[in-house]
C-alpha cells in the first residue's frame, strides 16, 4: 500500500505498526477471552500458573502483524501464499483454544497450510552453505522438506510456550537474528526483513502483558502463528541453515520431547513436565529467571546464525564474544541467583556461625 517508501523507512513503519496495533489490541481482546470463556484453568501439575487465566491473546499478535504486513510488506504468489497458510493456523488455533481440537486434526490443517505454501512457490530448491559457498540441490525433495519444515517449526514454538513471556520474547530474538543476518549477509527478498520486523513490533507489543505475572496468554492462535510465520519468512528469505541455527532452542526442546515421551512408551503428542523450563524450575529458578536464561540460550542460537551467515574473522571474533558475554550471564543467573542455591548458602553461612558460638 505504501510501495515508493524506501527499505528502512518500511522496516521502521512495519515495527511501530505491528507493536502500537498488538499493545492496543490486546486488552479487548483480553476481554474478548474472558467473555467467550476461553480460560486457561491450571488443572494439571504441568502448568505453572495457580488461578485461570484469558489465552488468545495470540489475536491481538495477529490483528497487528497483518496490518503491519498488508501496509508494507511487496505483494507476490509466495506472499499470498503465506497470508493464505496463516489464516488457516491462525483459524485452527482460534477453534483450538475455545474447543481443544484432537493432535492429529491440528497435524492435518497444519499440512494443508504448509501445502498451501507450496502451491503458491514456496519451496526450499536448495541449501546453501556460506562459509564454503557450496549449494545442495534438493530437487523434487524440496516439496516434502519445506512442508516438513513449516510443520516442525509451528509446533515448536507452539511446544515452547510454557511460561509467561517465553514464546514472544523467543519469536522475538529469532527474529531479530534472522533480519540482522539477512540485511547484512543476505540478497534475501525485502518481503522478508519486513515479515521479520512485524513480527518482532507484534511480540514486544503483547509482552508487557504476557511476562510473569502474565494478564493473558497467546494460546495455540498465537504460539502456532509465530511458528508458522517464522518458518515460511526464512524460507522467502533464503537463509534457511541460518534459521537451524536460530531456531535451535525450540527445535531442540521439541526434539528431546519427541525422543524422552516415545523412551517411555507414550504418545509424541502427550504433554509433560520434560521440556526445558520445567528442568531450570525443578532446579530452583524463578519464572522469570528461568525465561530470562532461555532468551539468553535462544539469543545463542541467533548469534551462531550470523556466525554461519557472516564473512570475515571480524564477524567471527564478535559473535564469539558474544557467546562467550551471554553464557557468563546465564552462569550468572544459575548458580548464583538462584534462590535455591541462595538459601543454601544463606543456611550454610547461619550453621557455622552457630558451630563458632557454640565453640565459644
């Protein structure tokens, strides 16, 4: 709509749009929630929460996502393609989140969207590897693997949103990653940068109400977007072993489920207390540190992508210590803030200043 608007103008628009639209949007639709009665009742062990909470709070993500899309973002088949694939998860979600639709009819519309995609030309033809400049034609594989990719990567963001805060600011650092990778390293289709940074305005603008203590939750209509879109803009982008790499906390979380529920002779699908957030908890974290540890693994996993996508000893040099800056900080919050481990000391210093009065 706006098409003689330069690159950075665009990209600047799309975030304010997506984050000003999402922030405003989210208390009606908060209300909107509460009123068709689409409650997160904490019934099981496995959630973290102890009252009923609103979820679809992924509508007011989406409402500005899409404006912030149909106002900036270059019109073309793989775009309509993408639009038309998220309305489907996003109208699966929406059904999901009042009704609680079975696994497999969700893999089923999950399918159909990635199909979607492909019929409309996106499609992973190729893998390339920056470092050595080499390329993997995939030929008629790239069919099956972009619907196999798209598939993976909406349930993975979907499997990750466990903890208040946790699937925004996650979808949020990936995608950040990927836009810096691919405006510095990539030819990527400007569509792309611009999904990238809607999507980044969209979950800033709902984490004020999200993060612990949340007000609202995303549901299954916003974790499965995020998934949905991230997977598809890193295909438009071209950057797709950057996205591995990005995208390496929620795969990983979603794979060590997969591996941990069939070990134990349950169903992939059924939930459990496995994933990583319930691991830092177990280990005495808080909420909120344990979110701050996973943007912190997940800010990793972006760094590694610019990594593999950039060129130069420089970029080497940076993104390394940057890792090296990030891991102390996630040392930091586990060993020493922990409040397990704080009361530990605490404990351990009052026990022997007893034994020194007591030897007195």
């Amino acid at each position: 709509m706006f098409p003689n608007l330069n690159p950075w103008s665009a990209l600047s628009c799309a975030f304010l749009v997506a984050l000003l639209v999402c922030n405003r949007m989210t208390p009606p639709v908060k209300r909107f929630a509460e009123r068709i009665g689409a409650m997160d009742v904490p019934k099981d062990d496995r959630r973290v929460h102890d009252h009923p909470i609103p979820r679809m709070g992924g509508l007011a993500i989406i409402v500005g996502f899409f404006l912030a899309m149909l106002l900036f973002v270059p019109v073309s088949e793989k775009v309509y393609g993408i639009v038309i694939g998220a309305f489907i998860i996003a109208g699966m979600g929406f059904v999901d989140d009042i009704v609680s639709l079975r696994p497999i009819v969700k893999l089923v519309l999950q399918l159909f969207a990635a199909f979607v995609c492909v019929r409309f030309g996106l499609v992973i033809d190729a893998v390339s590897w920056p470092v050595t400049k080499t390329y993997l034609d995939l030929g008629w594989w790239g069919m099956p693997l972009t619907m196999l990719w798209i598939v993976l990567c909406t349930n993975a963001f979907n499997l990750i949103d466990g903890l208040d805060g946790l699937a925004a600011g996650v979808t949020a650092i990936c995608s950040f990653f990927l836009l810096v990778g691919s405006v510095l390293f990539s030819t990527a289709e400007p569509a792309a940068a611009i999904i990238l940074m809607a999507l980044i305005g969209a979950c800033l603008g709902f984490i004020p109400f999200n993060f612990n203590p949340a007000q609202i939750f995303m549901g299954d209509v916003g974790s499965q977007f995020l998934g949905f879109i991230l997977a598809t803009a890193s295909i438009l982008g071209l950057f797709k072993l950057q996205a591995v790499a990005a995208f390496a906390l929620p795969l990983a979380d979603t794979g060590f489920a997969v591996v941990r529920r069939l070990a134990h002779g349950q169903s992939p699908f059924q939930a459990d207390k496995g994933h990583f957030h319930h691991r830092l908890l177990a280990l005495g974290l808080s909420q909120k540190q344990t979110v701050l540890v996973l943007y912190g693994v997940a800010a990793i996993g972006g760094i590694l992508s610019l990594w593999i996508a950039g060129r130069g000893p420089l970029v080497r040099a940076l993104c390394i210590g940057a890792i090296v800056l990030t891991l102390i900080c996630i040392g930091i919050l586990i060993f020493i803030r922990n409040p397990r481990r704080a009361k530990a000391r605490e404990e351990r210093r009052k026990k022997r200043e007893a034994e020194k009065e007591n030897g007195k």
